[in-house]
C-alpha cells in the first residue's frame, strides 16, 4: 500500500540498522524526508515544520526506535497525524432547517473554479430532492453570467441574472426570485478577487449581509502554492467562510494546500471538485487526502473504486 | 493541541521576519541561512532549487567575504536572474507572428489574449484571435468581449466545434487580410488528460502545418499562485506541444512566482510577458532583475 515516501523512509532506516539501535539522529533524518514530500507536495513552509516538529515528538518512543518495522512505525504515526489535522470527519452542508430559501454563498481567488462548483452543488443537491436556484453575482468577468447561465441550462436549474451590473443587488434579489418561485436553495456565485483587493473584498462583504447565507464556502485551486496561507488567512478574517471546496483534484497535484487551509484558519475541507462536468463534485475524506500528500496513492478516490 | 493556535502566531511572525532578513543588517549566520532557504521555499521556487541557490550562495559569501545580510541581497536576485532564459525573439513584437496559448484551466489564457490584442491595436498592429476554446461554457463570449475592447475581430466556430478547423479558418483569414499578429486561445485542460493533451497536440500541429506564413509560437500560461505541480504541467506540455515560452499571470497578488523560475530553469523557457490584474493594460514585459528582487523579498 505505501509507496515512495515510505520506501524512501525503508531504505533509510535500513542503512541506519547497520549500526544497532535507532537514536534521535536517525529519526531526524527521516523527518527531512517527511519534510521533503510535504514541501513538494505545496505544504506551506511554517505549517511543515511545526507539523515535522509534533510528528517527531510522537516518534521518539521506545515503541519505534526498539521496532523491527520503524519505517511502517514512523509513515503510519505521519499518515495518523496528517489525518488528524485535515479533520477526523467527513463534513457535510449545514443548512438552516427553519429558512427557506437556504442560500450558500461561494468564494475565492479567480480563476479558482467558483461557477463550476456553483453549478456542481446545484446539481448535488437538486438530485437530492431540493430546487436550486443560482444567482449571477459576479458582474466584473467577461461573460460571467452567460457561463453561469449556460451551465444552469445544462443541468436544468434556474439562473437570475438580474441587472448583471451591480452584484449585491443581484444577490439580493435572487433572494426573492427564489421565493416567488419555490426554490428552497440560493447559490451565490461571486467574482473572483485576490485577499488584497480592498474593494473587491468590501464587495464580498456587501453581498454576505445582503443575503446572510447559510453557508460561505471558498473555493481553493487544489494546485496552489504556499501563498495559499496569505489568501485564506485574510478570507477567513474578512469574509469568515464556514468551508472549503477544493477544485481541479483530477489532476496529479498533491493538494498539500490543504493542509495549509486547515492549520491557518481550522476550516473544514467539504468537497473536492474532480474535473469540469457536473457530477463530478465529491465528498472530501481526510484519509485518502493525506494519502494523497504524502504520494501514498496517487489517483484521489482509488479506493472507493477498489 | 494547541497546534493551530501556535502555528497562526507562528506564520504571522514568520511572515514579517522573512521580509527583514535582508534588511536587519545583520550578521550572515546560521540562522541567516536557514531563513534565506525558508524564503525561497516560500517563493515557490521548490526545495531543491532553493538549496542549491542557497548553497552557491553561502560558497560565494565565503569566497568574497561577504558578511552581511544587505550584501548578499543583491549578489541573490542578480544569481536567481541567471537562472532564467532570455527570449531570442520577442513573438507579439516581431511581426507577422502567430501565437497560440495553452495552459490548464483558468490559468488566465483568454485574458491574456485580450490585453496582447489591446497592446497590438495599441501600437497600430493588425490583429486577429482566434478562440479556439469551443469547449468550456460561454469560452466564446467571454472573449468576444475582449474582442470588442481591444477593437480586434475574433473568428470562432460554434459551441462544440472541432478547435483545429478554428485554428485553420483563423489562418486563412488572417493570410487574406495581411493581419500581422494572430493570438489563439485555446481550451484549458490538465496536462493529466491525455485525451486532451492529444487533441491539443492536434490543434497545435494543424497550426504549424497550415501557417506557413509566419513562425508559430506556443506559449504556456501559469498562474503565479501555483506551486510545485507547474513542473509537472510545464513539463506534459512541452513534451506534447514543443513550447516556445511562458506568460506568468496573477502577479499583483501576494503570491511570488517562484514556480516560474522553477520551470525556466528546468525547461530553459523564456518569459515573455507577466499579467498583473484584470484589466486590459495589466500586461507587462518581463524583466528578470525585477522578478528576483520580488522574489526575495524587496517588494515589487
Ligand atoms: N479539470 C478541472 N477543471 C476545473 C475544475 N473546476 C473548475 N475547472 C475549470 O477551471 C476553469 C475555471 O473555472 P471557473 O468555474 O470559471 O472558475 P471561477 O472561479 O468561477 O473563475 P472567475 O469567475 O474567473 O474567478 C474552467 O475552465 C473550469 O472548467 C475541476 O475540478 N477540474
Ligand atoms: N488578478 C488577476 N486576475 C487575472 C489575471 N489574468 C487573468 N485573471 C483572471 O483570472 C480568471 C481566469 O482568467 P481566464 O482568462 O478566463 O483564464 P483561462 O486560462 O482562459 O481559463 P479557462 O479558459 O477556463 O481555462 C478571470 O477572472 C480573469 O479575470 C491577472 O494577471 N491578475
Ligand atoms: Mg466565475
Ligand atoms: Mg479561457
């Protein structure tokens, strides 16, 4: 089950057997390669070493150094860790039982994959017996609006485009369209913006008090870097999401921003997006996440599949 | 166990002391080094590059007695710069030219189509795009908005259309009416999709067979937010295209770009353009001194 990193940590532990005894030294130098994997697999720096720091504390035990199977020891104690971290839980929507309509709201960085996963939740969730409706409100992209509109078409929701200038009264009254219609679900699609973007952030802000949503959920690009940390750090002050979505996972990125979201703000990672069609919107598991991470399996969702 | 909590008050202060390393005045030290690595690592460039720089570094300091951190500011961005590959041609500047883009999804392709055809109407060039994304939803409206603000026509099929024949009829056109610089925009997809690496192999083959007019660039976009998983794209892409050279966009954000040293270090690619926002001026020529000073932490 446990490839690279774990054979890379075997050979290791195999040359340091030699000489007897493992010691604190050895560890250490199966903690640079612990280091290492993180790194490459786009785990913000700090996060990395704080978290090579607590793993190695749990390693120092009699129960490893002693082991005929250190390397297996010290991967699962990473691997049990990592999970840990990621969150123990498999995090769900929360929607208000007493509100109707219930509205989720999305955000994030350009490009990140918002109206996609607008037109994938609403997809989700109208297969689950509910009648979304997705509101138009990023008014600065170029054709924004026609590609919401032209997904909604194709999964058969509504889309209110409103004026299509001013985006927090869209969002306002997509609200009562949704009432008027019967739609027990507002999905807000937004612009993109970068954290340091006063006024657009402002704007994220505007739309959040018009329509106070249920739940705010960002939208993270599964093949960011280490700059992951500055963004979500100032989303989570400005805006205060209740989760995150984690797009593009189709790919081969190792996704250790992830972890990065979880250790900075202590958000919950929701779904994964894997690729450009509808259905293809999953539910996020901590296990195969940090699996994923440390290059213990590559393909995200081989298992279920097994 | 008090992991988060440490680990926000941590990053805070991990943030301000990496932007003073090099203005402390302080001694070059183990720390210095250490810090040094830590800002590189943090600039995406990856942790190898980051050692190796590193480590050339510390020899040169050693062999030129350099001993304080300021010195050595300067002697990095100046090394870091060398990392990179300078154009031999500038393709939207050397006309006629046919440029095609490519890069995986919402990298910033469409948008940059739109600056480089404002810039070339600009300067007085002829123009064409050619959108070549008949794939993704409204692909075709979005930049036929930036046709309109640039002033520049676009030739495009319908929704669904095979890309290759846009990719022809955008040629033909532009071979009738003398345009001096064609920009085709392509669909965005990941280098792991080998049905749709194939097809844009296709896409770029049928360009470079048809437009025997002028010489055809390729170029790759990457978003500066990227990290370690740019190498990998860079890499399926050239292996599957034969790229000419990169645009890095998203550069007026906080993120540094480091991958894109990363990858024209690795595949000796040129930059030849950085996006900085989403307005049609926000393009800028690349300079490497400028980028590397960024890069280490000068501000930009
Ligand atoms: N392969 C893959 N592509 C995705 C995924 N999610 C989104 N995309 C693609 O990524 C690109 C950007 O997605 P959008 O939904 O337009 O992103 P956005 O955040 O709304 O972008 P802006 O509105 O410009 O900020 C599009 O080409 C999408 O088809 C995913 O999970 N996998
Ligand atoms: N801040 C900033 N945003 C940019 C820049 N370049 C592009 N964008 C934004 O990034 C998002 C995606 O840009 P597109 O040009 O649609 O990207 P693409 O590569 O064509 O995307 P697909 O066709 O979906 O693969 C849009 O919201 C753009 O406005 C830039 O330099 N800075
Ligand atoms: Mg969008
Ligand atoms: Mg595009």
């Amino acid at each position: 089950m446990f490839n690279s990193l774990s054979e890379r940590l075997q050979d290791t532990f195999d040359k340091l057997r030699g000489k007897g005894k493992l010691t604190e030294a050895d560890i250490n130098v199966a903690m640079r390669e612990i280091r290492m994997a993180l790194l490459e697999a786009d785990v913000n720096f700090r996060v990395v070493k704080d978290f090579v720091a607590s793993c190695k504390e749990k390693c120092l035990t009699a129960e490893v150094l002693d082991s005929l199977t250190p390397a297996q020891n010290v991967v699962r104690i990473v691997l049990d860790q990592l999970t840990e971290l990621l969150g123990t839980t498999e995090s769900k929507l929360v929607l208000a039982q007493n509100r109707t309509p219930n509205v989720i709201m999305l955000v994030g960085l350009q490009g990140s994959g918002k109206t996609t996963a607008a037109a994938k939740l609403a997809y989700l969730l109208k297969g689950q017996g509910h009648s979304p409706l997705l509101a138009a409100c990023d008014t600065h992209r170029p054709a924004a609006a026609d590609q919401l509109a032209t997904l909604g078409a194709e999964i058969g929701v509504p889309v209110y485009r409103g004026d299509g200038k001013d985006a927090v009264k869209v969002a306002s009254e997509s609200i009562h369209e949704a009432v008027d219609h019967l739609n027990d679900i507002v999905i807000v699609d937004t612009a993109g913006r970068l954290q340091i973007d006063e006024e657009m952030m402002q704007e994220a802000v505007a739309i959040k008090q018009a329509v106070r949503p249920d739940q705010i959920l960002m939208v993270v690009d599964a093949m960011t870097g280490q700059d992951i940390v500055n963004v979500v750090q100032t989303f989570a002050e400005r805006v205060d999401f209740d989760g995150v979505i984690m797009s593009k996972l189709d790919g081969d990125a190792r996704g250790g921003g992830a972890l990065s979201v979880r250790a900075v703000t202590g958000k919950p990672i929701k779904f994964v997006s894997m690729g450009e069609k509808p259905d293809s919107l999953e539910v996020f598991h901590p296990d195969r996440m940090a699996k994923r991470i440390l290059g213990m399996g590559d393909v995200y969702g081989i298992i279920e599949q097994a | 166990m008090g992991f988060f909590d440490r680990l926000k008050s941590g990053l805070s202060r991990s943030r301000e002391a990496i932007n003073e390393i090099f203005y402390m005045g302080g001694e070059v030290d183990e720390d210095f080094w250490e810090d040094l690595e830590d800002t590189l690592v943090m600039g995406d460039m990856g942790g190898e590059l980051a050692m190796r720089v590193t480590d050339d570094l510390r020899e040169q300091a050693a062999r030129e007695n350099l001993n304080r951190a300021d010195q050595l500011r300067d002697a990095l961005a100046k090394r870091l710069a060398q990392e990179f590959r300078t154009a031999d041609r500038d393709p939207f500047e050397d006309v006629p030219s046919c440029v095609l883009f490519v890069g995986i999804n919402g990298a910033g392709k469409t948008t940059t189509v739109g600056k480089l055809a404002g810039r070339a109407r600009g300067e007085g060039k002829s123009c064409l795009i050619g959108g070549a994304d008949t794939f993704r939803a409204a692909a075709i409206e979005q930049l036929e908005v930036w046709g309109t603000r640039a002033g520049v026509d676009v030739i495009t099929r319908e929704r669904g259309a095979d890309p290759a024949s846009v990719c022809y009829d955008v040629v033909e056109e532009a071979e009738k009416r003398g345009t001096q610089l064609v920009l085709i925009d392509t669909a965005g997809r990941l280098h792991t999709s080998s049905d749709l690496m194939r097809e844009l192999a296709k896409v770029v083959n049928v360009t470079r067979k048809r437009c025997t007019s002028m010489p055809v660039t390729v170029v790759l976009v990457i978003d500066a937010t990227t990290g370690q998983n740019g190498l990998a794209q860079a890499k399926e892409f050239n292996d599957a295209l034969d790229l000419d050279g990169l645009i890095v966009t998203k550069l007026d954000g906080t993120a540094k770009g480091g991958i894109a040293l990363a990858i024209s270090d690795q595949l000796g690619l040129p930059i030849y353009r950085i996006g900085v926002g989403e307005s049609i001026d926000d393009l800028e020529t690349f300079d490497a001194l400028d980028f590397c000073r960024a890069l280490v932490g000068e501000g930009k």
